[in-house]
C-alpha cells in the first residue's frame, strides 16, 4: 500500500480524533472529558488534535454534527396527509433522540445531553444558534404549508413550527434537568395540537425605503458542486432563482428570499461565518437534526422548496461576488440562464434580489432597470406575496 497524501493524512487523523472524541464525550461527558484523553485514545498528540478543532467545544459541535449527519434513512412508511399527522411523526421522531430515561448507558441521545448549555454558556454560540432556530422554524413552516390540501386557503405556518418546536426543545431540556418527569405521549398530543392551533401568521415584508436595492448585472456564475443539507444529495446551483449568501447571524433573512421569489425559482441559501471551526459545525448540526425529523414525518415531494448549502470554505461565496465573509454576511444573487443577472448587498438583500426584475441580454451587456423578463422567468412586482399567493 503506498503512502498516504498530505490530505489523505489529515482526514484519517480526523477522522480518528472524532472517534476518539465521541468515546471520551459519552463516557465522561463534556465538561469532564480531556483533549489530552482524546489525543491518547486516538493514538495522536495534543497538538495533532488541536490542528483539526480550535478548542474542546468546537470538537464537541463536531461529533453532535457527524453523528446527526450519519443517521440513517428512515425505512419506507405511510404518508401523512394532514399537518397533525405530520406533526405528531414529527414530534416522535425528535422524542427519540433523547433519553427519556434514567438509564445510564452512553449513547448518541446522551451525549447531546451538554449541548444546550454550551451554547447558552456564550454569546458567540446563543447569537447564530437563535438564527438556526429561525432558520428550522421557516423549514418545518414550509413543509407545513406544503401539506395543505388543495382548496384550503393558503397561509404562513412559521409561528406554528415555532411553537412545535419550542415544545420540543423545552421538553428536551426538562428531561435533562428532570429526568423520568417527561411523558413523551403528552408531548406528541399537544404537538399534534398545535396543527390545528390559530396563530393569526401573516408575513409582513421588510420596510422597503431601508432595505437594499437590486443592481442589474450580467457576470459568468460557475459555483462549485455542493450537497444540499436537507435532501442530503449533491444538487447544481445553476438553476434560474435566488442564491443568498448569508451569515449565521442573518439567517432570519431567508424568508424574505422565499417570499418575495417568483413561484418557479429555486432558493439557495448558502451559510457562512466568520468563525467555522466552532460554528459551522452547529450549524450542521442543528440542519441535520432537523432533517431527519421531517424525513420520518413528511413525504419528499412536500419537503421545502428552500436548500440549504454549507460553505465551511467560502468557495459558493466566492463564486457569488463575496471573497470575504463573516457572520453578519448578507449578499443576494439573481441566476438566470447561467449568468449573474442581478445582485444585492447588506440587509433586505434577499429580498431586492428575489424580486428584481430580470432579463436575459445579449452577453456582455448589462440590462436596465425595469427590463422585460426572460423566458420563462416570471416578472416580480417588487412587493411580497400576500398570504393567499406564498411559495413553498
């Protein structure tokens, strides 16, 4: 066998400290394990470990992440047809990633047991990890409104996925705090519950004299190839839509990109932060959680529309325009037929991007404001949808 590169190297010492890591985490859990321990258990020195983590929480978002990305597909089953139904297999399938039990065995469900108040302990992890949350409540909202059936009037479903999942979150935190108190049977009810709850949603689009303008554009776009994180599949990024590069403190924004899009655009949202060693890790986290939530309650053809790109290296920003990024990033680009058609920057830039008007010139030149749509595009009134015309 010959001899491993440089980067074949550098992935096997990884993959070994993850190993490692997750032994020593389930085992003594995080506060009391050592990264000295973990370099002894993957048979690596300290500073082996350190090259790949920056710190011992960072390693630990690590292993939550490569196990939440490593679960395996849910076998075949009914299809829900309701929004109860898909929010009481919703509510189960997140149930079974805790404990629920005083049993004492380490395991994936245990060893998530110090997440909460490691985030919590710092505002660098509770700022993006509160936009991760906006981002999953907007997912699990879609996937909702995707499931009402035909005839019913259309509507937001955001604050109901809010609600689902701040019953799902506190009930994991009392379960950690009070364990065998938790009655799982309960917590499905009233998720269920919450299905056919009124929460008056209406989507209200940003105050359009403070947000960014869109401006004409005609430049080359050749992203790199990138797995979308909710389907978990390799996807091309130049289809005709919305391609907004945001950071993790300014995921809230990615509605504002959905609503305002024609109804055959595709939305992409691309995360970056300033900080990935630490951060991007969650953020892979807490999307994968999610992820195998909604593919044991909802079938694929109603999954959201929205993908969702994990950038650790900057290189779809880079594509996009942005050669530096950081957590307050919010840069938007219009593709259309392969080309960069129009861009905005700074806040209420998905928005201005979403809604441009775009069309197709001949290349190198550049299209005015208020030019006709491609084929096959549809033209935006620069206004958002009203509840009764929003995408999924």
């Amino acid at each position: 066998m010959g001899r491993l590169t440089r980067a074949q190297t550098q992935e096997r010492n990884r993959a070994k400290v993850l190993a490692a890591a997750r032994d020593e985490f389930a085992e003594r859990g995080f506060r009391d394990a050592k990264i000295d321990a973990i370099a002894e258990r993957a048979d690596l020195t300290r500073g082996a470990v350190y090259s790949n983590f920056p710190g011992k929480r960072a390693l630990y978002f690590a292993v939550l992440a490569d196990l939440a990305e490593r679960v395996p597909e849910p076998a075949a089953s009914e299809p829900r047809h309701t929004t109860r139904e898909a929010l009481g297999a919703f509510a189960r399938a997140w149930l079974t990633r805790l404990p629920l039990t005083t049993d004492a065995r380490p395991g994936s469900a245990r060893l998530g047991m110090d997440l909460m108040p490691e985030i919590l302990a710092d505002e660098r992890t509770r700022r993006p990890f509160a936009q991760l949350m906006k981002l999953d409540a907007l997912l699990l909202g879609l996937a909702l409104e995707r499931l009402r059936p035909a005839g019913e009037p259309a509507g937001r479903l955001v604050r109901q996925a809010e609600s689902v999942l701040t019953t799902l979150h506190g009930a994991a935190q009392l379960d950690a705090a009070a364990p065998g108190f938790v009655e799982p049977f309960n917590v499905v009810g009233v998720c269920e519950h919450l299905a056919g709850l009124d929460l008056g949603d209406v989507w209200r689009p940003p105050h359009i004299p403070f947000i960014s303008q869109a401006r004409p554009a005609d430049e080359p776009w050749s992203p790199p190839p990138v797995v979308d994180a909710v389907r978990d599949e390799p996807v091309e990024l130049t289809d005709d839509g919305v391609v907004a590069v945001l950071g993790l403190h300014r995921l809230g924004a990615a509605e504002e990109a959905v609503r305002a899009a024609p109804p055959n655009a595709v939305i992409t949202l691309v995360l970056v932060t300033g900080d990935p060693g630490e951060l991007a890790p969650l953020a892979r986290l807490t999307v994968a959680e999610l992820r195998a939530c909604l593919r044991r309650a909802f079938p694929p053809p109603v999954w959201p529309r929205l993908r969702v790109v994990h950038d650790e290296t900057g290189a779809v920003a880079a594509a996009a325009g942005v050669p530096a990024v950081s957590d307050e990033t919010e840069v938007a680009v219009r593709v259309s037929s392969g080309r960069v058609r129009a861009r905005a920057d700074g806040r209420g830039a998905c928005h201005a991007a979403a809604s441009a008007t775009v069309t197709t010139p001949p290349h190198g030149t550049v299209p005015p404001t208020g030019a006709v749509p491609a084929a096959g595009t549809e033209p935006s009134t620069g206004t958002m949808p009203t509840a009764g015309n929003q995408r999924g």
